[in-house]
C-alpha cells in the first residue's frame, strides 16, 4: 500500500478559495518516506490579509510561481496508485477535485485515508487533534506550521505513528474494530479489512500485559488482587514517629527530588495548621493564596494523621480539573518522598466510568442511532481499554455526539447487577470503590460529597476528616444539590433510550430478543411492550406541552445580563402563582398519571421476565430497561417536587434560552439558606473540617463564610480555628493596579456609546504597550460583544489578535490555548474566566478588570437571599451583594501572579472602588498590590514606565 499525503494552502473555504501552496508526501510500502513535493501556486486574485497571517505567505511569495496547470502536470504522476491521505482531507480533496476538472484530468478514483480518524481511534486519550498540537507531542518538528510542504510532511509521520500503534494492538482489538466498520461501505472499513487478513497471517502477535475477558482487551486486571497499602497486623511505620520528625524527612526527600524545592512559609503554617486541626478535632477555615502550595499543605498532614490513626481522610474538590492535577501531579510527587507505603486514591461520581456489560452489550448489537459517528467512538474506546486502568471518561478526547454515545455505556446505580454481573471483578467502578475504601486519603468532588450524603452515605467509605479545597464554592453546590435541578433532555434522553421508533430503543430491542427466543410468555411480553409504546409517546407530548407552557412564563427578553447570550430567568413564587397555573397543574398531573401507569406495567413484566430461567439472552436489556423505569420514576417525582410550589424555604426559578424555546428548559428549587443543612450534614457530625480556598476573606475577616456556611455554633464552642496566610509573593514589586479615576460609569449591564468608546480606547492603547498578553474580564457579555469587534478594528493595524469568549466557537480551555500560543493577543472573557484560569509567564502580563463582579440583584436566588436578609433587619448589600463581589473580584484578581517570577499590571475601570464607602473593601482584600489612581490619559505611560523599570519605583 503506497499512501500520498495532500495538502493544499489556499484563500479561503471550500466554495471560492483558491490554491496557493501544495504539499505532497510519499510514503511507500516499506512505510519510508521517499519524497516530499512543495510547491507555491500562483492564485487568480490576492491573498486576503488573515490567510497572510495565518500561513506567513504574502502575495511576493507567489507572484512568479507556477500557474494552477503547470503544478497540477507535476502533480498528477504522483497520484497514480495511491491511497490519498489528508488531515481533514474533506477539505484537500474538494480543491483536488476541483483543480483536477478545471485542468482537464478525470477526478481521483482512489481511496481516501483521514489521519483525524486514525489518530481518534489510536490515540484516544489525545487532548486536541489539532496538527501542530499534536506534532509537538509526539516531538515531530513541524517548523513552518500551514505551510503545505511543511503540514504535509507532519502529516505522514502522524500516518505512520498510527500504523505503529495499530501494529501494537492485540488481534483481538483489530477483529472488533474490523466488525464495527464491516457495515459500512467506507475506506475506513476496507483499510481495516485488509489490516486484519495482514494480520491473521502474522504468527507472532503482541499481547502485553493484557487480559483478554469476553472478546475484549484490557489493561485493567480483577481488582480483587489489589494489595492495601501495608500489610494488616503490621506495625504502624508512624507508631513513635513525631509529626516533626515525619515533616523533616519528607522536607530532605522533597529536595533530593526536586532540586529546585525551598520551603515556603506560608505552606509552612499551612502544614501546622491543618495538622493541629485534625489531631485536635476542630474545623478550619484557612484562606491560602496562589503560590502558597496549597495542596501539599493539606496533603502532607492528611497522610500523617491517617496512616497514624488508622481513619480515613477525605478530599473535596469542587473541578474535575484540580482532581486530576492531585493524581497526575501531586499523589506521584508523594508517593516518592513520603517515608512509608501509603495509598491515596480518586474517587468520582458514577457517571464517569465506563460499564463494561453494557459497552459489551453495544458492541455486540450494534444499535447505533448515527453509525459512522458512533462507530468513531466506539472504536476509541476499544482501543481506549487496551490502555486505561480507570476506565475514567476523563482520559476520552470524545468529539461532537461522543458525549452522547457515552450516556449510553456508563455507570448507574440503577442498572448495576453489582455482584451478579460477569464483568464485576473488572468493573471500573467498583476498582474505584473498592480502592477508595483501602485508601488513606480519598479524592472526591464536592458533588459526589452531597450525593453520598443524599444517599445516606452509601456512595463514600465513612470518614470523619475531612478536607474541602476550593471552599468558596461550597454554599452553591450544596444548594444546587440538597435542592434539585432538572433540564428539559434530562427526561426526554430517557424516553428515547426506552423508545425512539419502532427500531432503535431499549424496548425495541427487547421485543425483537422476545420474538427470536420463542419463549411462551414471549408475547405476551410483546403485547405488553406495543401497549407501552403509544403511552411512551403519549408522556413525551406531555412534558413537550408542559416544557413549552413552563417557557412561556419566562419574559420575552430579560436585561439582566446575568447569564450568557440570550439566557432568561423567571422566578416561580409559592405565595404567587402565575396565572393559568391550574392549568399547567393538571398537565402535569396528566404527566404524573400516564407515567406512573408505564412504570408499573414495565415493572411488573420485568420483574416476571427476571422469574423465568429462558431470558438468559435479554438478561443485559432487562436490566437497563429496569433502570430508565426507575429514572422515570425519579423524573416524576422530581417535577412534582418543582410543580407542587409550596416551600416557603425553597427558591423555584426557570431558565431557557430564546433560541430553543420550551428545550432549552431549565427548573432549579434550591434552598434559600443551606446554613443550617451545612451544619447538621458536616460539622455537627465530623471530628475535623478543613476548608480552604484562595479566596474566604472579606477584608481580612471570615464572618461571611461563618455565616453562610453554619459554622457560627462551632465558632461559639471555640471548635473553629481561621487562618490568613501571608502571600508568598513580593506583590508590590509584581504587580500594579492602576484605576483611571475620571472613568466614564455605567447604568445596568450595556454601555452607552461613550463608554464603550472610551474603554475600546484604553484597551487598544494599553494591548499596543503590552503587546497583547491581554486578559480582560466582564461581568455581562453583552458588554463584551459591544466591545469585541471595535477592538478587533482598533487593534488589527498592529497585528493584535483578540479572542472573544462565546463570540468565535470553542471551548474555554481552547480559547486559552489560542491565547497562550500567540503572544499578541487579547483574551476577552466574562463568569468562567474569572477563575480556575492558570496563565503563568509572559502570555499574561495585563489583566483589565472592567466591572465590579456584582451579582445581578433580580437573580432568583439572589433576591431570595436578600428577602431572608431584610427579614433578619440586616442590609443585603453589604451582607451578601459586597462580600460575593468581593470573593469573585479577588479570585478575578487571582489571574495576574501565578509564579514568583511574574509581573503585571491591574487595570480596574470601574470608579466605584475608589468613590464609594464600599470601594474600600475591594482594594483592602487583596494581597497588597502597589495601588494608583490617575487619570485616564496617564494610565499608558505610566504603564510603560513601570514595565520598563523591572517594577522598582
């Protein structure tokens, strides 16, 4: 098989673009690389100025170059027998194709090869596709990226990185990948076909360390062999070793380890107050800033005083993100210089691991509702276990409806066999269980903490320590989570699952089981199954009708600006019912009725199919089927629990988009004040409660966590201990926060003309003197968008890019890749940029601040809040409005230093810091910033001044 891999630079989209540069490589049977063509191409027209930027190729490059026929005469021979190759070749192959007719030549009959599916299926785990990312990964240089030669180059070592991963692969993996594309007639499946009759011949063939278990590879082994940490009946390693000497001999490893490593004396106090709180049983609120080494200092003393007292301690986070930084980074970097065996473990929610019985369960039926996509994903995750030992779908780069297809295969409580099931000592889940449970520290969420709670501590092993880090965020996800929250797919995934038509769906499915088995009861059972399908739909027109009814309620177009594009809130009152609502009452009760209805007929004739021994086929579909029964039944109870509006304690609001009307639907009942429960669940119950953030201070003072939190009783009983650590940064001399006091100010959450021209102004000339390396934070995005395209105009001149959240597409972490790989650049960003982001070094040395991070007041929960503060005579603003703010200014704040070696300016537009009697607050939080106000057209050389003289003033 000879491969040649395309690839063309040209002015624009597939439709009208034109063919600048073309890159061809030839690799040959022997899998070596025998040339590489380039060549420029000379267009019709000029290249446009962002294809310039984006290939380096200027219209001198290409003004003496072959025209379109006379590369296309240089080209064709190469094609002749080929497999044509392309990252992305959809796109290559249109302007082959195209070129080929304009220039007189038959169209290209060969096969078409792309390496984006190659690299899916062979390299799952990936975090971008993207050519130049992935380049660098497997330390390819790939020096001119979008030049064609260049690209086409990387291209075929990527082909042939893949072939060699496929070449590694056990035979078995290759037969089931070679099943899941037989069905369909693509190169993709013919590639395999013959990758497989090439390797059936091979007598030799890899194996590994896999184990092979009903037809498929893993790399995971029966989780009953797992060795707890230390032999039982040993001597404890900690029985007459003080928790100094233990602190001396981790300190001397942690400089043999890392050279680089000096203790830091904020991690220091950090480490002595967390240990004096566990040992002595008392909670802790300790607010550590960026720098301070935070998870060390609550790791080193969590390991001391588990393994000494023998009694688990357990790890909250609130990202998935820091979970997965404590395993890959932090657990390793223990694990080599902690003195002793120890084990500490990540425990997730269910969802995030793969059910085997039921992955098995796809691969052999095959029922995919979009094939080629689901085929795709299917095939990452056949590879995907000959890798992963978690089975975490973290580790899954899954694209477009591969989220999906996930839904499909993971882990749920209700469909569990537990120890019935024959993949139970594989079973990823219950590894992690059962790991958790021979742990000494366990690293959870601060989700699956609530959820375990919910389920009377089922979920986690008991534990009486316990750590939470990224504390701030505890009050909101406890509401969110001792409340409830439901979007209008959660209920209408469930129904599809169980029916979409009479082909795809759970039921479906059974019935066709049913009528091959021959069974007596089979139809019986198959005339239970039709009478539920016209129920089924029955239920969806339902909820559909009540989804759009609910909608309805919400205003035509709110100004709040609160939420992102086009999001509208309306808040449902127990005391004041929207009108009509009898009506929507009895819909539901319809809902309510024709459900309860489904359930118990589905219950019944599958707790009569689990009597009778002849089901052994449909055991795996009964089971699922049981468990989208007892889904329904919680969906119900749940909109009940919405639609019934009768605690007084509880805030019920909606929210949807304008775009998708009644199914963009969103019902939220939280509790107004989650103190109490906090208080009851956790710190009356635990010995020991440490939580920690960078941000639980409001001028200098933890009485708004106390209060929030239901920590006041332990505060009282002296059973609280706080802790302000000093910064382990010189700030004054890092940063500077710059506010221009003659500012323009704004009126609710759009500017007026003269403050978005002002601020386009200030933003343009500030990026010219920071070259970029620019993030700058709103509170609202439709002040973001009036802003993103004056900027893009003002600043296109000097070559700088600006990055708008949500106005170009992309994920978050994608926007800041961009951002971090092009150097000039501003980053605009609104909520979720305004934490979690680490942008350390030079690619970020201007942070903009433009409003204070007020909550908007007419949020439902908000208010809420507020009417339960005035009630207590107390003043919402400055009890809750200011100390949020506050909290979310200094996290916002947060973004600029993020090592000791960075430097930078704070730019703060909004004038109410320094003008009104609570400005004070803000600037007093943070951690001691040189601070200036000036007016507006001194801001930039002054700025540059500071720059230029290292920041010593």
């Amino acid at each position: 098989m000879k491969f040649a891999v395309l690839d063309f630079e040209t002015t624009g989209t597939q439709s009208v673009g034109e063919i600048i540069q073309v890159g061809l490589a030839i690799i040959e049977e022997d899998g070596t690389i025998s040339r590489v063509y380039g060549s420029y191409v000379k267009p019709g027209a000029p290249i446009p100025p962002f294809i310039t930027g984006l290939t380096g190729i200027t219209d001198s490059d290409v003004q003496d170059a072959p025209e379109l026929d006379e590369m296309m005469m240089e080209l064709v021979p190469l094609l002749d027998d080929v497999v044509l190759v392309g990252h992305n070749v959809a796109f290559d192959f249109h302007f082959l194709q195209n070129a080929l007719d304009r220039c007189g030549y038959l169209p290209f009959q060969g096969r078409i090869l792309d390496t984006i599916d190659f690299l899916k299926i062979c390299f799952p785990s990936l975090s971008t596709y993207q050519l130049g990312a992935v380049s660098s990964h497997f330390g390819i240089t790939h020096d001119r990226p979008h030049q064609a030669d260049s690209d086409a180059l990387a291209t075929a070592i990527v082909l042939l990185k893949c072939l060699e991963e496929l070449q590694s692969l056990p035979l078995l993996t290759i037969q089931r990948l070679n099943e899941l594309f037989a069905d369909e007639d693509s190169d993709l499946a013919w590639y395999f076909d013959g990758l497989l009759r090439e390797r059936e011949m091979e007598t030799f063939q890899p194996e590994g360390e896999l184990s092979f278990y009903r037809q498929l590879a893993l790399a995971v082994g029966d989780w009953a062999e797992l060795a707890t940490p230390r032999e039982d009946g040993s001597v404890n390693p900690l029985e007459n070793i003080t928790f100094e000497e233990y602190m001396d001999e981790v300190t001397k490893r942690l400089k043999a380890v890392l050279p680089q490593y000096e203790s830091r004396e904020a991690q220091e106090l950090m480490i002595h107050e967390v240990i004096t709180a566990l040992e002595q049983d008392k909670h802790l609120l300790i607010e550590a800033g960026t720098g301070t080494g935070k998870s060390l200092g609550y790791l080193l003393p969590a390991i001391y005083h588990s393994v000494k007292s023998d009694q688990k301690v357990m790890v909250s986070t609130h990202t998935i993100n820091l979970q997965d930084q404590l395993r890959e980074r932090d657990i390793p970097l223990l694990t080599s210089v902690v003195p002793f065996p120890f084990k500490a473990s990540i425990f997730k929610g269910r969802g995030h691991y793969l059910c085997l019985r039921k992955f098995e369960h796809r691969m052999n039926k095959k029922d995919f509702t979009s094939p080629r996509e689901e085929a795709l994903t299917a095939a990452q995750m056949l590879v995907w276990l000959t890798q992963t030992t978690t089975g975490d779908d973290e580790e899954l780069n899954l694209s477009g409806r591969g989220g999906d297809f996930w839904e499909t295969v993971a882990s749920d409580t209700d469909s569990c066999l537990g120890r019935a099931c024959p993949w139970f000592r594989k079973c990823y889940y219950h590894r992690a269980k059962h790991e958790a449970g021979i742990s000494d520290v366990v690293v959870t969420n601060h989700s699956k903490l609530f959820a375990d709670v919910k389920a009377g501590h089922q979920l986690l092993p008991a534990y009486d320590h316990l750590v939470i880090d990224e504390a701030h965020h505890l009050e909101d996800i406890a509401g969110k989570h001792l409340g409830m929250q439901m979007k209008y797919f959660t209920f209408a995934h469930t129904l599809t699952r169980l029916y979409k038509d009479s082909r795809s769906g759970q039921l479906p499915a059974l019935r066709q089981s049913l009528q091959s088995s021959g069974s007596e009861q089979a139809s019986e059972w198959s005339g239970v199954i039709d009478r539920i399908y016209p129920d089924l739909l029955t239920v969806k027109e339902s909820w559909d009708a009540l989804s759009d009814r609910l909608f309805s309620l919400l205003p035509e177009r709110s100004d709040a600006g609160a939420g992102e594009a086009g999001q509208l809130v309306a808040r449902l009152q127990p005391g004041k019912k929207p009108k009509d609502w009898e009506e929507l009452a009895a819909l539901e009760n319809t809902l309510n009725l024709s459900l309860s209805d489904i359930i118990r007929k589905g219950d019944k004739m599958l707790s009569e199919m689990r009597d009778t021994d002849s089901q052994s086929s449909s055991d795996s579909l009964v089971t699922d089927i049981g468990g989208l029964f007892k889904d329904l039944a919680s969906i119900r109870e749940q909109i009940r629990f919405f639609m019934s509006l009768n605690d007084e304690n509880i805030v019920y609001w909606l929210e949807g988009s304008g775009n998708y009307k009644g199914k963009s639907l969103h019902m939220y009942a939280v509790p107004v004040d989650v103190s109490t429960q906090l208080r009851e669940l956790f710190f009356d119950k635990k010995k020991s409660i440490i939580l920690t953030s960078a941000t639980l201070s409001v001028d200098k003072s933890f009485q708004f966590m106390i209060d929030n939190l239901g920590l006041g009783e332990a505060a009282e009983q002296r059973r609280l201990m706080t802790a302000l650590l000093p910064s382990p940064f010189k700030y004054r001399e890092q940063a500077l926060l710059v506010i221009p006091r003659d500012f323009p100010s704004v009126k609710g959450s759009i500017g007026d003309a003269r403050f978005v021209d002002t601020l386009v102004h200030s933003l343009a000339e500030t990026a010219v003197t920071t070259r970029g390396r620019m993030l700058v934070l709103f509170t609202s995005y439709k002040m973001l968008r009036q802003v993103y395209e004056p900027l893009k105009e003002a600043l296109a001149s000097q070559d700088i890019a600006v990055l708008g959240q949500g106005v170009e597409g992309g994920s978050r972490s994608k926007l800041i890749r961009r951002f971090q790989d092009s150097p000039a650049s501003v980053l605009l960003g609104t909520s979720s940029f305004w934490e979690g982001v680490d942008i350390p070094g030079e690619a970020l040395t201007c942070l903009a601040i433009v409003r204070l991070p007020f909550q908007p007041p007419n949020h439902p929960l908000a208010e809420a809040k507020s009417e339960l503060l005035q009630a207590q005579k107390k003043n919402p603003f400055m009890k809750l409005s200011v100390p949020q703010a506050v909290i979310r200014f200094k996290q916002g704040f947060g973004r600029l230093v993020r090592t000791a070696q960075d430097r930078g300016i704070v730019i703060v537009y909004d004038t109410r810091v320094i003008e009104s009697h609570y400005g004070k607050y803000f600037l007093y939080s943070l951690p001691g910033p040189k601070m200036e106000h000036m007016l507006t057209e001194q801001m930039v050389p002054r700025i540059a001044e500071w720059l230029d003289d290292g920041g010593v003033s």
